[in-house]
C-alpha cells in the first residue's frame, strides 16, 4: 500500500485536460499522492479537489495542512476536532431567505458611498442565483383559471418584496433572479442551472475545470446531489459569507455508505424507495454525516429517482446524499438539453479524476455501512405526522385507526355544489400533486396521469369536498405532460395548474371550503391530507387538518378517488364506474412499459431547451414591477417589510480597533 504524503502539494497537482477542441487546467487527485484512490467516496474526492484548488490558488483561505487532514481521510481514523474550510463554487437562494441577503448588500452599498467609496463595487463574489418560488398559494383551484389568478394574487401579496428582488436582479453583477410563476428552486437547479463539472476562468485567465459546488438557503438544496453535485442547506448568515467569498467550516467528513443491490418490482415507484430509504436511515442515525450510494442497483436507478432520494436528506438528518457520476448521470444532462460541451467536459473530467462510477468499480470505503435490496421494496405512504414513519399501503387503514383511535366515530355533514355530503375522520381534505420531491420525476408524473386518464375513462371523479391541486417544479412538466395528453384527465379530476411553487408541501394550501372548516372545528374531525411532497408535521400542510400523509403522485390521485384514508386500496374498489362495476386500484394502474413509452414519446430535450431559453424574463406583471434605477436601493421610510438595516448607518471611514471581550458572562 502506497504512503500518503504528510502535506500534498497543490501546485504540483496542476494539469491540463483536453476535451474535444478545448483545454482546461485542472487539479489531478492522482498527483496528490493519494493512496487507495479508487477507493475514496466520491464525497471526500470531491472535498479534496475543493481544498487542493483552493490552497493551491493563495489565497489563504485552505491550508496545506487543510488539504492534508482530507488526502489522509480514513474510515477507521476521522477526527472529530478537526474544523476544515470548504468554498462552494455558487450559492442558490429561495425568495423568503434571500430577502435577507439582497438588503445587506444594497446595505453595503450605501455604506461605501457615504464613506465616498464607488457602490458598484459590492457584488456577490460567488455566483449566486435566487428562485422565486416559496410565496404562491393555492387559493383558487380546479379550473383553468386557477393558475393565473393565484399569481395574480401572489404578486399583490409581496409587490414589495418582489420590487426589491427585481432592482437587485438589474443591480448586482453575478446574482441572478428565477421569476415567480417559473419554477421550484431545487428542480430548476436539477433541470438547468447545475453543469456538474463547472469551467471558470482563473486569475491569470486561464480557464479551470472543477466539480460544481453549492450551498442554499433551503434544506432540500441537497436534491442535486441525485446529479453528483456536492450541495447542502445552510442558514442565511452562512450563504451570505459564502456568497461574499469567506469559507464555511465543518468536520472531516463521516461518510455513510448505502448499497443498492437488484432492482425494483413492477409496481413500485422512486416515491416508494425514498420513504423506505427515509426509514432506514432515520433508524441509522446521519445528522451532520453524508450519505454515498453506491452498489450495481444504481445503474438501473434512474437520474430523477437518485434526486428524489437526495431530496429527502433533511428527512433523515443527513448533511448530503451523494450519487456518483455514471452513465445515467450524462443521460440525464442530454435529456434536460444540456450542451454537448458541457458532457463531454463532465465525462472526461470525472473519468480522469476517478470519480466516473460503473458496476466494475471498486466498492469505495465507508465510516458505516448500509444495504437495501431493492426488490423488497413495497409500496408505502408516510404518516400521519413524521416523514420517517413508513407504511405500508396495505396498513394505512390500521395506521390511522391506531394513531387516531379517540376520534374514529366523529362525523359531520356538509353542503357542497348543492348537495350534502358525509364528512367524518379519515376523510381527504387536500390532495395535492406537490413539491420538487416528486414533480421533478417524469416516471412518476407520467403514472399519475395515466392512472388519471383511465380514471376518467372508467367514469370515476373525485367527491367534492377533496381540495384537489396540481403544482409542479417547473412548467417542462406541464410540457411534457400536454404532450402526453395526460393534462386533460388530469384537470377533469380537479388536478388543474394552480401554480409552479411549494404550495402545500410547505404549508400554502389555502382555504378549504368555509362549509367544510365549520365542520371539522363543529366536530373536531380528524381529517387528512395526502401530498406528493416532503414534510408532514401536524398542521403544516393546513392548520385544520392533523392526519398528512406523503404518497407517491399516483396514489395522490387515488385517494383523491376514493376520498378517505381509512381504506385498503389493494382489496377495496376507488369507486363505481359509469357501468355500474366497481373499479380497483389495480386495474388503472400502468405497467413499467406503458410509463416509459410515454416519456419516450413526449419527453424531449427540446422542452427544456425551450422553456429555459427565458428562464430569468418572466412574465409581463415581472417585467413592469415599478423599481427604481441606479446601483442603490431607494428605502422606503413607510415599509413595514423592507427596511435598511442600522448597521452599516454612520459607519466611522476607519474600523475602530478589536478589543478583548470582557466580562461577557456577568
């Protein structure tokens, strides 16, 4: 076995990677003197190239001794004191945490103009890109005006907030704006702004290939982690120091190895494996580790599978949830319209970096070690009140009678459309095709519809009293959708557009029916919801309802059918069909070959060129906001939202000397 060298050289570790006409520097890993390379976790790799290119740049910022605690990583040897810096090579923000972030900046603006300093100065020195996505609720659903007049109301709601974000968008250089009615952030980030492998030009202008790095403002930035993208969730004080270029500090990695072994049974969904995964590994214990799949079940796990997992990383406390670069990573980047460029850069640079995975690569060395065999997985829901809590769809019946045994004899009428209707607890009061989790999965989005589709061919709708909504992560999933003639069944079951945003996963359902809240509070009904999302504490997806289960987007349309939570969908029928016969789940459920030829057929690289092409334009109500010009943000005294912040008010030109703090605890 090789000796590892106490302190790499970066400098050394220069090299220069030519990839069809074009030549980029970059730090090999091979000339660092690593022992056992091939056997590092893709995590710690990356972390390394961080450090090395980082120490290597001068900076001051990474250490040599920095580089050398991760090119000596081990299993068996982390040190838990040991604190070392890492530089994301971009930070992405949502609209509520990046508020923050826009008025300190424009806060330090007017601060280096009073002290007769040019403003135009103060600009992220990180990329940055902020979506807009966190705000819009579904507040008009099931029709097809449903879409536009919850934007309309979103932007009466946050004009304010929005104009601000609007004059940053012109203001600042290397700081861009995804605007409202566009996308969730994370699935934006999946279907468009990640590259995986970034090219930038040094200071001496040359240019340089390294891993594409980030942190954000939001816990489930670790959905890119599904492309091999190193990415976490970090606090707004966090993005901002990295967004202005200082380091953020952790430990050595613990890195958690989870192997997939086998494939799937016909029937089972990403969704499906997520909550299993999410079950497993809450058991484990990861809070402040990462999670690396690993294992020859991931060449027959789909891109947009791996990022669903990944999403989950809050869910099961894991810092991020690695997937290694393979062949259905440059799959993936071909399909979403990513140049040819950049996977031709991405594939030869993974490949000379070791970091390219097939089913002949060496088993990477882990902390700790887990292992799923993906066969056994069976088809779950989550619920009613914790992600981790799996189970099973055949035991939803016995779990909500179980958890919610005082409350199984309430029940109540209501009048809804002209008729009255039985309420009672286990009734589903929201069902929603939700969130970045699900919605960026074609595989799952195209089952949905086409469980619609035979849905509405058998006769079945959805009782009235179920909220129904439909809000993707980004409006391709509309495209393809359309192009599928999967839409159509869809808005006939109620799933209409309401918006392209969080909305119920994060708690934005809007009002049920003021009949229906009447009821439940007359009565004190233990209602439910079931969503395609992530997160399902009691009353955070609506303060009225205390039973919230998260399901794959199929089974979100089947318990919308059925309008109950109470029942065993694989022995009970969703309802009657026009003729009379009843209609189980079963029998409008699609094959794996029926999913996938109609994602061949309408889901083309074309859509994502297109709908990204104007990503950052918006729509007319964007482009009109009344903003102010100049480099300066004009305050508005009267705002009881946006208000300029007192600490950069009468800076002193001159620092004033760093005393010792004294007496701190009296």
């Amino acid at each position: 076995m090789t000796t590892r060298p106490p302190h790499p050289d970066p400098s050394a570790a220069r090299a220069t990677l030519q990839v069809g006409g074009s030549s980029y520097r970059y730090y090999d890993l091979e000339k660092l003197g690593i022992a056992d390379l091939d056997r590092l976790p893709y995590t710690v790799k990356v972390l390394i190239e961080n450090a090395a290119r980082h120490a290597a740049s001068g900076s001051g910022l990474v250490t040599p001794d920095d580089l050398a605690a991760l090119a000596n990583w081990r299993p068996d040897a982390e040190d838990a004191t040991t604190e070392l810096p890492f530089l994301p090579a971009r930070v992405i923000l949502q609209d509520f945490t990046g508020v923050p972030v826009v008025v300190d900046l424009a806060a330090m603006r007017d601060a280096i103009a009073g002290m007769g300093g040019d403003p135009n100065r103060i600009n992220p020195l990180v990329p940055a890109d902020l979506v807009i996505d966190h705000s819009v609720q579904v507040d008009q659903y099931g029709s097809d005006a449903a879409f536009l007049i919850n934007v309309e109301r979103e932007y009466e709601r946050n004009g304010e907030r929005y104009a601000l974000l609007r004059w940053a968008q012109e203001a600042f250089a290397n700081f861009r704006v995804v605007p409202p009615g566009t996308g969730i952030v994370h699935q934006v980030n999946l279907e468009y702004l990640a590259d995986v492998v970034s090219a930038r030009a040094d200071a001496d202008g040359t240019m340089t290939a390294f891993p594409d790095t980030l942190v954000g403002t939001d816990s489930h930035t670790t959905m890119i982690n599904g492309l091999g993208v190193v990415g976490w969730g970090v606090g707004g004080i966090e993005a901002e120091a990295a967004l202005l270029g200082q380091p953020l500090y952790q430990p050595l990695p613990v890195v958690v190895g989870f192997r997939l072994d086998r494939e799937m049974r016909p029937g089972t969904t990403a969704t499906d494996l997520v909550l299993t995964v999410t079950e497993m590994l809450r058991a484990h214990g990861v809070v402040g580790k990462f999670v690396e799949f690993h294992g020859t079940g991931l060449s027959r796990l789909g891109l947009a599978d791996r990022a669903t997992i990944s999403n989950m990383s809050p869910e099961f406390g894991a810092t991020a949830t690695l997937f290694p670069v393979d062949d259905e990573t440059l799959r993936y980047l071909r399909m979403t319209g990513r140049s040819d460029e950049v996977v031709a850069r991405v594939e030869a640079y993974a490949r000379a970096q070791h970091l390219f995975r097939t089913d002949a690569s060496p088993e990477p060395m882990f902390n700790e070690s887990l292992h799923l065999d993906l066969g056994s997985v069976e088809p779950s829901l989550a619920g009613p009140k914790r992600p981790q809590d799996r189970v099973s769809l055949p035991g939803l019946p016995a779990n909500f009678r179980t958890v919610f045994a005082d409350a199984l004899d309430r029940s109540a009428t209501v009048r809804l459309n002209g008729t009255t209707d039985a309420l009672s607890s286990g009734s589903v009061l929201i069902a929603a095709i939700t969130s970045c989790t699900n919605t960026s999965n074609p595989s799952v989005m195209v089952a949905a519809g086409l469980v619609a589709q035979r849905a509405v061919e058998r006769g079945l709708k959805v009782p009235p009293w179920v909220k129904t909504s439909f809000a993707p992560g980004s409006k391709v999933v509309t495209q393809y959708l359309e192009a599928a003639g999967l839409m159509d069944p869809l808005k006939t079951l109620g799933f209409n557009l309401v918006g392209y945003g969080c909305t119920t996963c994060i708690g934005n359902s809007g009002p049920l029916d003021p009949a229906v809240e009447e009821a439940i509070a007359g009565k004190d009904l233990v209602v439910a919801s079931v969503l395609s999302g992530n997160r399902n504490f009691e009353a955070r997806v609506h303060p009225q309802v205390r039973a919230n289960y998260l399901a794959s987007p199929m089974l979100v349309v089947a318990f919308a059918l059925v309008g109950r939570v109470d029942i065993d969908l694989t022995k009970e029928p969703l309802g009657t069909g026009r003729d009379g016969k009843a209609v189980f789940l079963r029998e409008i459920w699609p094959s794996l070959e029926e999913i996938q030829a109609t994602m061949a057929a309408s889901l083309k690289p074309e859509l994502f060129e297109r709908r990204y092409a104007s990503v950052f334009e918006g729509d007319e109500t964007w482009k009109g906001l009344q903003v102010p010009g100049g480099s300066r943000y004009a305050w508005d005294a009267s705002s009881t939202y946006v208000q300029e912040p007192p600490f950069f008010v009468d800076l002193p030109p001159e620092p004033a000397p760093l005393r010792d703090v004294a007496r701190a605890g009296t």
